[in-house]
C-alpha cells in the first residue's frame, strides 16, 4: 500500500481542460464562523453555484447511492488526524434572537454541542469531508434521500455531506414542536413530534440547518457538491472512497468549517487500494478564539462555586452545561 502525507494547499490552481473538476479551494472560498457558511461551489457543469454557508455514521440513505456508470475506478481509504498540538476547535457561543429555552425534557446544553468534529486518543477526527477534485471521468447517480433527526432537542448527524439533485428528510424524535431552517432562504415551517419535512436540495454550497423562533436544536452543516466522489470520515478518523477515479492524478481534499483544507495528489489504478494519511490543523479563526467565551463563562461559575483552576479545564471535558441560547 501507498502511503501519503498529507499537507495544506496554498491557493494552488487547477487546470481546465475537458471536464476537469475544480480544487477546493474555488469549492470553499469564504467561511464566516457562528453565521449561515455562505459560499460557491465551482465545478464542471456548474461555473459558479450560489449557495450558503458528525456522527456521520448515523446517516442513513435510500437510492443508489455510490452506483456510478461504468467507469474506471479504484478505491481510496486511509486515516485523517488532528495536527500536533492543535486542539479541537469549538463554534463561538451564538446570542441570537432565539429567546425560548429547550425543554425540559432534553438533556441541559453541553460545551460539546458546539464541537461537531470528535478526536480519538490518537487524534483521528470524526466528522471531516474527504472529497476528489481535479479529475476527468464524468462520475454520477441517482439521487439519494438523507435522514435526520432531532433528538433529545439536538439535530443529528451534525455534518453531512450531498450532492445536488438529493434530498433531506427531516423527523422530529422529540416532544416539541421545531421550527427547522435550512440556510437563509428557507421558511421556518413547524415540524411537530413524529412529523417529517422535507427539504430538497437544488443548489450546491455550504448551508447550516438550525432551528430557529422557538426552542434551539444545535446545528447541523451540510455541504451540497456536484460529483459523488467524497466521504466523511467515521470514527478514528477512518474513511473510505470506492469511486475514487482511477489512472490520473486526482487531488484529494480534507475539510470541515472549523478547519484549514489539506489536500494530496493521489494516483489510483483501476481496482487497485490506496492507503492516505491527511493532517488537518483548526482555522485561523477557529484557532484565534480565546479558550472560547463559553469556557470563560463556565470556569467563571466554577470559580463562584470554589471550584477554579483545574476543575475548570475538568468542566470543560465534562461538558458542564450552560445557557441553551449561547451554545446552540
């Protein structure tokens, strides 16, 4: 097996010839933490797509998903850690209008509500997009329908990866009525306990589903992208990719809002197994946040109680709760 270190693109180009899909860094070209991620998608057959800005294996499907026309392709799996030293960033605390606390019967908001990508003792990140671009077979199929859920007042999986043509269903587990967004664009429509909502997915970008007008329900990222050649990796950082193009140099890409984009030049032949190993590092922004207001507030209340200093840090692994207004 092959392996790959993988290392951070820096504004690199892409060739345009044929059909060639684009890098990621055109895919992914503003993201503004704590808000909806507007951005564009820019892929062949598309230019540019407006669009907005896990516990992936939670995500079930229905359709052919993965089923693509004959082509040539091998399969590309690997690992995708944590750089050395980083920490797992969190989203920043969000005061918004949203005045109505969760109910009671939900589990108090936690610290890791607003940490959507989990990290192994190893640092193998949970909950990244691993995605191929700059490649010329013509990849599709069919469209797929992808569940969530609110449980427990929480939207889950918390990052999910489409393509556009897909679509969402949307069930409600919990005893409440929420109202769900998807983006800017959608209207808030109530989604009542055991009732679903449908939400297709006609744009690619990046959007963030939330609840909004009545009680929060944390967020959900959802990325919409034009080709099915991509993963999220799973538990200890694992992922794999069995449509992965065969016999060309595609790159290979590793993102998520909260991260910079790493990328690697890998070269599959067909019916062949390529091993990669990407490191990923929190973004500028993520990583400029001071220990994060919530934790201040949380070692605050601590320290009321008596209890500063390391407990404070204990708390914060713990996921001691606060306000529901500022984590979700």
């Amino acid at each position: 097996m092959k392996v790959h270190e993988g290392t951070t693109k820096r504004g690199t180009g892409a060739e345009t010839r044929g059909v060639k899909h684009e890098p990621m860094t055109r895919l992914f070209t503003t993201i503004v933490l704590g808000s909806a991620l507007g951005t564009a998608l820019g892929l062949a057959g598309c230019g540019s797509c407006d669009g907005e800005g896990a516990e992936p294996e939670e995500t079930t499907t229905s359709g052919a998903e993965g089923q693509s026309p004959a082509g040539r392709f091998g399969t590309v799996e690997g690992i995708i850690r944590l750089a050395p030293g980083a920490e797992v960033p969190s989203y920043p605390e969000l005061r918004s209008h949203i005045q109505t606390q969760i109910p009671e019967s939900c589990t108090p908001p936690q610290l890791t509500d607003r940490r959507p990508v989990g990290a192994d003792a190893q640092g193998g990140l949970r909950g990244i997009l691993l995605q191929a671009s700059e490649f010329d077979q013509d990849i599709t199929r069919e469209p797929v329908t992808h569940e969530l859920a609110i449980r427990d007042c929480r939207l889950t999986p918390r990052f999910l990866a489409a393509v556009r043509g897909d679509k969402i269903v949307l069930t409600n587990e919990t005893d409440y009525p929420f109202l769900p967004t998807l983006g800017q664009s959608s209207l808030a429509q109530a989604v009542l306990y055991q009732d679903s909502r449908e939400f297709p997915l006609e744009q690619g970008g990046i959007f963030t589903m939330t609840c909004s007008f009545a009680a929060p329900c944390a967020r959900t990222d959802l990325v919409v992208v034009y080709h099915p050649v991509h993963t999220v990796s799973t538990e200890g950082g694992t992922f794999r990719i069995e449509n992965f193009p065969a016999d060309e140099d595609v790159r290979l890409h590793g993102w998520h809002p909260l991260f910079q984009e790493v990328s690697e030049m890998v070269r599959v032949g067909e019916g062949e197994t390529v091993h990669v190993e990407l490191v990923i590092a929190p973004s500028a922004q993520a990583a400029a946040q001071p220990a994060d207001e919530g934790e201040a507030g949380q070692e605050g209340q601590e320290g009321q109680e008596g209890q500063e200093g390391q407990e404070g840090q204990e708390g914060q692994e713990a996921g001691h709760p606060e306000d529901g207004s500022e984590l979700f």
